[in-house]
C-alpha cells in the first residue's frame, strides 16, 4: 500500500499543540516529502521558546506517521522561526589583532590537507555546500575539520547545530567543537551574540592565524575552509601563510554569478593555489506540488567555464528547500538519507576518489 501526503496530513491533524488548535492547521508542518516507504518533515515553530517546549510533540508526530500503513520509517526536524537563545559569554581568549610574524606558509599540525570552498559573490551557497561537504566527508570515514572563515557573516554554528563556547583552558590554545563527526571552529562561537565584527585588515588575519594555528583540530585527514565571498584580505592571507592543497570554487550557473567565480579563479590562479574543481548550486528546482523541474539561474553555466579553463567539474546540486530547513535547524541535510543527502555523498566520494580529500 502507498502512503499519501493526504494520509498524513490528516494522520497530523489529530495532534493538538500546546497553544491550541492542531498541527496540520497551525501551517508548521514543512516540507513533506515521500520517497517510498520512508516520510520526511519539517516542524517549524514560530518561536525558540515554543520549540524547546515541543520535542514531546515532535515525537507524537513521528508516531503516528510511522504506524501507518505503507510507512516503515519518519525523520521528523524541529526547528523555529525567530531569533536564537543568547549564547554564554566568550572564553577570556583575546581573538584579532596584527598577526605573528611567521618564516613561511605553515600548516596546522595533524591536518594533511586544507582544502578552501570560495565563490566569487555571496548567495551562492557556499556555506551549505562546505557545511554538507563536511558532513558527507566524515560519512565516508574522513577525519575532517570545518573552519568557518567568514569573519563578518559566520554562519556555520547556526548550520552546524553548535551555539556552546570553545574552551581555552591556558588562555592559548583554543579546543574545538564537534558535530555531526566534524571537527568545528568559528569565529561566531567567540563573539557575543548579535555583535558585528568591525575590524580592518590586520584584525581578519590575525584572527584567521589564530584560528588556524591556535585550534587544537587534532589529527584530520581534510580541513574544510568556508571562505567569505570575494577576493579579499582572508583570501589572500589563506593563500600566502598556509601550504594549501587547493580550493573548490561554487557558483550558480547564471551569467553574474560567473562573472565573479572567474574573478576569484583568477585570484587562486594568482595566489598559486590549485582550483582543483567547479561545483554547480541551484542548477535546478522541481516543484514539490507538479514535480516540475525548471532552471531558474540557468542551466550548464558552471560545467561550460569549466571546460573552457581546464578544471574538474565535480557536480551540479538543486535547489532544495529541505536543504534550507536542515540547515536552519542545525543538521545538515547531509547528515541523514534522501536525494539530497546521496548528491553530497556522490561529491564527497569524487573529492576522496580523486585523491583531493
């Protein structure tokens, strides 16, 4: 027997919420999908605060659903609309300033590969694609790090389910955090809440040494660096004081995108550090009601450039609202099972086949 949406959302309908009225009528219920006999979903409250109180009923919903007929498994999400709980006050580490002088390019110790994700612009989808690369690489029995090098727009805690401080125990050296099998740092995790980065030049690469050099990652067979976007003072400290293996450049497949992943091509090429492949994001869309897939950036743009220079073209990854919700709910999609889950997994597996992770 083959389960319908209908099904469910009428299975959903008979679960009441703490506030009154039920979950299918409330709107929460997010992202629906049905691949077989398995059943994804999305809670999303519209608070922090209801959520914490919610993890009762999220599990009431997942009982339901699976003692249907025609289900033999639920992943049910829970994540909320609105700001995050505070977080701790910082560790007593002073992070930014001038950097060390140091005699050349270095690499942290234990970490046999430091491989950059870039694009040339924001809103590309960088920081989910390092995110679920991350994930998708421990899966496959890495040892990885993922360093979050956007100073001014980290994201990777939220991405990453991580809102815990780093403990400095001496004041010098930094201990990492973990999730989902990954090893995690970033500069978020050391800034209050809310609180802006205004810092010039000399402070981002001092903070980037510090969190290369001062982080404890241990023994990792690839180091994951989510760069900001663009060709600027991060980018050119990565390049010049670390012995990197090379740099992953995403860009959607439109013509604007392009523009500005050549530039940053360019600017590795400059730098002298390998691009050692082109990922394509938001190559497509299918409608969750139609199953319609349409382009709407385009189609081809990325794997085209990468013909024409020369490099690898690792892959072409959709544009997927359940990839929005993992992310915004502290899972990466990577981390579970679905088409999205093996499209990263198909990546992961390129990067080790080819010797790049």
């Amino acid at each position: 027997m083959t389960i319908t949406k209908d099904e469910i959302y009428a299975t959903l309908s008979k679960i009441e919420l703490p506030t009154g009225g039920d979950l299918t009528a409330s709107g929460m219920v997010r992202a629906l999908s049905i691949e077989g006999d398995k059943v994804r979903f999305v809670i999303e409250a519209p608070s922090p605060g209801l959520a914490a109180q919610m993890e009762p009923l999220r599990a009431a919903a997942e009982r339901a659903v699976l003692s249907l007929d025609g289900v033999s498994a639920v992943v049910v999400a829970l994540t909320a609309h609105g700001p995050a709980a505070a977080k701790a006050p910082p560790p007593s580490l002073k992070i930014g300033g001038h950097p060390t002088p140091q005699a050349g390019p270095t690499r942290p110790s234990g970490v046999d590969r430091i491989l950059a994700v870039a694009s040339g612009k924001g809103g590309v989808g960088k920081s989910t694609v390092s995110a679920n690369l991350a994930v998708a690489l421990a899966r496959a029995g890495r040892r990885v790090g993922l360093l979050d090098a956007d100073i001014y727009g980290p994201s990777q805690p939220k991405m990453m389910g991580v809102n815990k401080r780093p403990a400095s125990p001496d004041g010098k050296i930094i201990e990492p955090l973990h999730a989902h099998g990954v090893t995690l740092m970033s500069i978020g995790l050391m800034m209050e809440e809310g609180k802006a980065v205004v810092w010039r030049g000399p402070m981002l690469m001092g903070a980037l040494q510090q969190m290369l050099g001062q982080v404890a990652w241990g023994k990792l067979d690839v180091l994951i660096v989510d760069l900001p976007p663009g060709t600027g003072d991060v980018q050119l400290t990565l390049c010049q004081r670390t012995q990197m293996t090379g740099a992953l450049v995403v860009s959607t497949p439109q013509d604007v995108a392009l523009i500005d992943a050549r530039k940053a091509i360019d600017m590795f090429n400059t730098l002298n550090t390998p691009v050692l492949g082109l990922i394509e994001n938001m190559a497509s869309f299918t409608c969750p009601n139609c199953g319609h897939e349409s382009h709407p950036f385009g189609q081809g743009g990325v794997a085209a450039e990468a013909a024409r220079i020369g490099v690898p073209f690792l892959g072409e990854l959709p544009l997927d609202l359940d990839t929005r919700l993992a992310g915004d709910a502290g899972t990466p999609i990577a981390a579970g099972d679905g088409p999205m889950a093996e499209a990263y997994a198909r990546l992961a597996e390129r990067l080790v086949q080819g010797g790049i992770a």
